[in-house]
C-alpha cells in the first residue's frame, strides 16, 4: 500500500508550475532588485554630478559678479572724473567771460542810454563767475572721496570674494543640490607651497582663489591683494612718474576719462564772443579763439607736483596773414586742480601770471585694473580664471566587515572593509581596489569644472577687462588648460590613472 502511494507520487505531475513559478519570481526579483540599484546608482551619480556643476557654477558665477563689479565701479570713477572735467571747464570758461566780455562790458556801461544794460551784463557774470568756482571747489573734493569709496568698495568685494572661494565657497551650492554631497578632502585639506598670508589654504579651493586673483593686477608678492600697492596712488611721494606701476594706472584712467569727455569740454564749441570755440576772420587778421579740458601728467621735475592734474584753458590767438598767418598776439586764460592746491594763470603769452592756492585735488585715485596676458597665455585662457570642484558622496558606508586581502611571509592579513549597507551593488561603486576611488571618497566621485568668461557679442577679441562689464559664468572641460591637469594629477591620484586607461574620455 506505502509503495504504491510513493510510486503514484513519483508518476504525480501536479505541482511544477509551483516551482517553476517561485524559481522565476526568483529571477524577476533578483533582475527588478538589480534594476533597482543600478538605476538607484545612476539617478545618485547624476544628482552627485549636477552639485558639482552647480558648486562650479556658482564659483563661477561669484568671479564674474566680482569682475563686473569691478567694470561697473571704474565706469563709474570715469563719469565722475569727466563731471569733475566739465566743471573745470565752466570755470575757465567763467574767467574767460569775467576777463573779456566783463571788462568790456565795465568799459561799456559808461555809455549814455545803453550803458545800465553793460552794468547788467557784467554783474551777471561776476555772479556767474562766482557760482562756478564755488560749485567746482565744493563738488572736486566731493567726487574725488566719492571715488575713493568705489575703490574701496572694490578692494572689499576683492577680500570678500577671495575668501568665499578659499574659504567658504563649497557647501552653499552642494547642500541645495545634494544634501549628501561632500566637498572632497582636498579641495581643503594638504599642502601647497609658496601660499602666502590669509588665503594660505591648499587643494583646489586655494587653487580657485588664486586663479581668480591671478587675473588682477598687483596682487602678487607679500601684498597678496594688493591694495597697499594701489593705495600709493593717494600719496603724493609715493605716487612716482617713473615707478611704472603707478605710471600705469594713471596713464590708462587719465586716457580713458579724457576720451569720454564731452566735445564742448574737450575742445569746446559756441556762439562767437562768448562760446568756447570761434573764429573770425577781417581780411588779413584772423582771430582763433580755442578751448580745451584734460587729465594731464606733467614730468616729476615740474616745480615738484603730484604731476595728476585737472587742466582747462581759453586762448585768443590773433595772426596776421599776408603771405603766411604768423601769431601776433596770445590771450591765455586757465585753471588747474592738483595735489598743490591748482592754479590760475593769466595773462598775453608768455607773461601770463599765476596765482596759487586755487582747487585743491587728490589726482587719479587707485582703482582695479586687469593684468595683460602677454605672459603665459596657455597656462591663463587670456585673463579667464578656471574653477576645479571634486565632491564625493558616502554611498557604502562601514559595517566593519573583517575581509581578508593578502598573503605575506607572516600570514594572512586583513582590514575593515567598505561593505554594502543599501544594496549589493554599493561595494563595488568607485571602482575595483586597482583603483581605490571607493577607499577615499565612500562610492563616489564628481568632477566638474567652470569659467568665469569675458566675451562681448560679436567682439570675441576684445581683451578681457575691467571696463566693460561683459564677464559671465560657464561650465568647461575638466582640462581647460595644463594648469588644471597638474592640479588634479596632484590632488587626485586616480585621476591621473583613470586618464591612462581611457584617454579618449579626457581628450576636448
């Protein structure tokens, strides 16, 4: 009875589907778990690679807003310094009117019948005189300390800027995109050589820093940021003609305030007899009547000034023309503030009289200039600083699993491994122990770098600058520029051995 029960089972069929059906549930589960994690794997990569470019970004973005700021602030020096032109001007042209017009108009008033209307005319240009020389005395000194605070504005956005990129400038971006995202530790933590004063830091947020720095004139050398070096410009014994650093920053905002005058103050223009620039001619005389207004720099040996002065002139030229118009007579009338209080000359030719203690000025106050990129180009992308971000992000965690690694000549050894705690994929993310990613960084790694760029719409060429404010944040290739290379060859060793397995990934 037993063994005929037992065949009639063996012989059963009913029942495989069962175990077919749990053997392929089995599959199912395994692939859709597997699916799961490497999908799970890819969406936390990508998340970990969208917080670098954006940590990159934003980097990029600070660099740009700092050198637009820049542009904006010296614009700004340059409009004031072309008011402070204009004012110079008026003024000069006040004395022109005071000394011409107004004397003959006191000469005129003694005539009977129309002699109260010279009266009328001289007096209002006394008083015109007066308020000229009274607004420009009052609004120099104003827009010269209105420039030393843009310049000192700048210097703070520089500090500012510098130290958020070499201090704090990684985790704003990287906790808004991926709360898990770590900056990685050498983007703060080692050593780098030669790193001097307050942004003495090390990895790649130093790196960043200086990259921005780099690309600001005088900020070498112990005076990191060199406002010492700028500030020289406000003192009248360091502020040196032949000290070419100075020279430089005079020259330039000089050249570019003088070229954005307006015509009537750079060469002036009006009615006859009392406009600031006319002719006439009477047969064989000719009377030129000429205007001008400048910044100008005279030689360090001109009766020891500043040299930086505010200048504007009136001259009446009288030539007699026969067979050539030879200058018989000059009238020359001019003002100028400088760092000696300015001056009033006077006078025919010559002999035209000076008299001292007139506008006082500061002359061409420190501001942020640009560094040219004659030197190393390749190495500085023409004045366009490179911003590196590695982030890692601990997709393992430690379960203090013992795992024996290998053999030696006293045993076998072994360490606490990384080991999954989310999933089976996890121990293997970053990476075999041929290229120990994982060991670092917890699972993963991301590499992103941006540029804070200087292009004007079709005007590629134009030179990067701190005039224009055309400066704007884009994400680049990791290798932009050999300095980049070195950097994360230094700062990430498996960088550079992931390059030699598959160099046609890092090839831009």
């Amino acid at each position: 009875m037993f063994f005929s029960r037992f065949h009639a089972m063996r012989e059963d069929e009913r029942g495989q589907a069962l175990v077919i059906g749990a053997i392929a549930l089995l599959a199912v589960a395994i692939m859709v778990l597997a699916s799961v994690a490497v999908g799970n794997g890819v969406y936390q990569k990508i998340k970990l690679q969208d917080a670098a470019d954006a940590q990159a970004y934003t980097t990029a973005v600070k660099e740009a807003r700092a050198y637009n700021f820049f542009a904006y602030t010296n614009r700004a020096m340059v409009v004031h310094y072309c008011a402070m032109l204009t004012f110079m001007s008026y003024l000069s042209h006040a004395y022109y009117l005071k000394n011409t017009v107004g004397r003959a108009a006191g000469v005129l008033q003694y005539v009977p019948y129309i002699g109260a209307v010279f009266v009328v005319v001289k007096q209002l240009i006394d008083r015109w005189m007066d308020i000229v020389d009274a607004l420009t005395q009052a609004l120099v000194p104003i827009l010269t300390a209105l420039n030393i605070a843009l310049w000192l504005a700048q210097e703070a956005m520089l500090a500012a800027t510098s130290a958020d990129l070499a201090l704090v400038g990684t985790s704003t971006a990287l906790e808004k995109t991926d709360p898990k995202a770590l900056p990685y530790r050498a983007m703060s933590q080692g050593g780098v050589s030669g790193a001097i004063g307050a942004l003495q830091m090390a990895g790649l947020n130093f790196l960043n820093a200086d990259a921005f720095l780099r690309q600001i004139d005088d900020v070498q050398g112990v005076d990191r940021l060199g406002i010492t070096t700028r500030g020289k410009l406000l003192s009248s014994s360091a502020n040196k003609l032949s000290d070419e650093k100075m020279f430089k920053y005079r020259e330039l905002m000089g050249n570019i305030a003088n070229s954005a005058r307006r015509r009537w103050t750079a060469v002036g223009k009006g009615p006859t007899l009392i406009g600031r620039k006319w002719s006439i001619n009477l047969l064989v005389i000719k009377v030129n009547k000429r205007a001008m207004s400048e910044i100008k720099s005279f030689s360090e040996r001109f009766e020891n000034n500043r040299r930086d002065q505010l200048f504007a002139s009136e001259d009446i030229r009288i030539k007699l023309c026969g067979v050539k118009c030879k200058t018989k007579f000059t009238y020359h009338i001019g003002v100028a503030a400088d760092h000696r209080d300015g001056y009033h000359t006077e006078g025919i030719g010559m002999w035209a009289s000076k008299t001292a203690k007139h506008h006082p000025w500061l002359g061409i106050t420190p501001f942020m200039l640009s560094r040219p990129t004659f030197g190393d180009p390749h190495l500085r992308k023409f004045g366009q600083p490179n911003n590196l971000v590695v982030v890692t992000k601990d997709m393992i965690g430690k379960r203090g699993v013992w795992e024996l690694k290998s053999r030696s000549l006293y045993g076998w050894t072994g360490e606490f491994e990384d080991s999954g705690t989310l999933n089976m994929s996890w121990d293997r993310v970053g990476g075999n122990s041929g290229i120990a990613v994982r060991h670092r960084t917890g699972g993963m790694m991301a590499l992103s770098n941006a540029r804070a760029v200087y292009h004007r719409p079709l005007a590629w060429r134009e030179e990067p600058n701190f005039f224009n404010p055309l400066w704007e944040a884009r994400l680049a290739p990791l290798e932009t520029n050999p300095a980049n290379r070195m950097a994360l060859f230094a700062l990430i060793p498996e960088y550079q051995t992931l390059r030699a397995v598959d160099s046609r990934l890092f090839n831009y």
